[in-house]
C-alpha cells in the first residue's frame, strides 16, 4: 500500500465546512452584537471577514497536510517502527504449450515480458521473466502418493493448491514416493525439467530424496542424472535432466 494512503491528514476541513461552522457560532460566540447577529448572507461585512478567514485557513490547512513524507518516516523510526525495503513483485506464470504443436518443447526466451491488469485501472503492470524457460507439450496428468504399501491419487489436491497433502502419504517410510504421469504422444524429450516443491509454514524438518523414471512393469528405463539423494528443508524446487524417454510417456518418481 502507497505511504500517502496510510498518511493522516491534519486538517481535512475545507473552505465550505469552515464557513458552516462559523455560521453555526455567531449566536454563542458574539453575544455582544446588539441586536444579535441574524443576517448571515453573503452581503453582510461579518459573513465576508468569515469567508477571508475560511480562505486564508483552507490554504494553511492545506500547506500542513503537504508536510513532507520523510517527516513522517523519520518519526516513525524514532518510535521503532521501519519501512520495508523496495523489492520487485514476482508471480507465478503458466506457459501452456498447445497439444497439435509439432515440437515436444518450446523456449521462453529471458525477459520475456508479461502484462497483469492494475488493480485500480491504471497502466498494465509489466513482469519479466528473470530466466529463460523450457515449456513441455507433454501435460501433468496424474499425480500418486505412494505411502510404501498403496497409491493415492492426489491430482486434485496439486491442480487446487489451496491446501497442502501430504506427498509421501501419513508416514513418509523410506520406500515413499510421488509419482508424476504426463500424457503425450510423443517421446519425452531429453531436457531438463525443474519442478517447484513448496511446503507449509511449519514444514522445517529435513528430507533426502531421489528423482528419476522407474524401471519396472509399464515403465521405461530413463533415470535422471541429477539430484540423487537430494537433501530438502522448506519450499524449493528439484532440478531433473532427463534422458530420452521412449512413448508413451512414463511416471517419474521421487
């Protein structure tokens, strides 16, 4: 929120509340007018000195609400209270990549810029992106917990993101996993594929991971070659250069 908005205003009375309030405080304030004070129009000489008054007090009125921002501040910082410092905004982008388009892949250039509507209607806001990006044709189809002993289909639990789940089921037992379907008709293609891991506040307790495609009944063999045995504490992300993997596509595990 802009400082100007969170600033008080010292005086907001204006040249037509101050004229209202004189009005109001002939009778009680000039008793000894004789006789008492009746004729407030603009032709009487009372009402104009009022109005020279009333213009004179809008105009320092609004001189002291002009009192400048770093005032303000440095007051603040006498009782302890500190501005946070400028940082750029950053929000979360999908670039979705059409089904019929004939490459397995297409690269977002660095700096790529994207507009987002003001939310008080004023100029586009502009994001760049800070690093160029690889978008998959291939789309996340399912996603399983595997708690060791049965699978749990949390794929509306990830496409929501309003809650967290628990990816490698209640107790997280060393033969755990998450598995990622994607669903192409292609090959996968040979690239490197970063994917976002976010926890909840409270989440700090260390984990060790390994990333790679199962070799197994209904999989293909094409591990990763990167992030073996991983150790993660809070949100991050898991970086995956990925081997050619034949159609279809298979689960990747962690």
């Amino acid at each position: 929120m802009p400082l100007e908005n969170a600033l008080p205003r010292i005086d907001d009375r204006n040249y037509d509340s101050l004229i209202a309030e004189v009005r109001t405080r002939i009778a009680r304030y000039t008793p000894e007018w004789t006789p008492v004070w009746t004729d407030v129009n603009d032709n009487d000489p009372g009402i104009t000195l009022a109005q020279v008054f009333a213009w004179l007090t809008e105009m320092l009125a609004y001189r002291m609400n002009l009192v400048p921002e770093l005032n303000y501040i440095k007051f603040l910082q006498l009782i302890g209270i500190e501005l946070h410092a400028a940082e750029p905004a950053e929000a979360e982008v999908t670039f979705p990549v059409q089904s019929g388009f004939a490459e397995p892949y297409v690269i977002v250039p660095e700096r790529t810029q994207l507009t987002a509507p003001a939310p008080d209607g004023g100029p586009p806001i502009t994001f760049e992106t800070d690093r160029a990006l690889i978008a998959v044709r291939a789309r996340l189809a399912a996603v399983l917990a595997y708690d060791g002993y049965a699978y749990t289909s949390v794929t509306a639990d990830n496409e929501e993101a309003v809650q967290g789940f628990q990816p490698f089921g209640p107790m997280a037992n060393e033969n755990s996993a998450l598995l990622l379907g994607f669903d192409d008709p292609g090959p996968f293609p040979a690239l490197e594929l970063n994917l976002a891991i976010v926890t909840l506040p409270d989440s700090s307790a260390p984990a060790a991971f390994q990333c790679g495609v199962p070799d197994g009944p209904g999989f293909a063999s094409a591990p990763s070659d990167g992030n073996s045995g991983t150790a993660a504490r809070g949100s991050g992300s898991a970086c995956l250069r990925m081997r050619p993997v034949p159609s279809p596509v298979p689960v990747m595990s962690f």
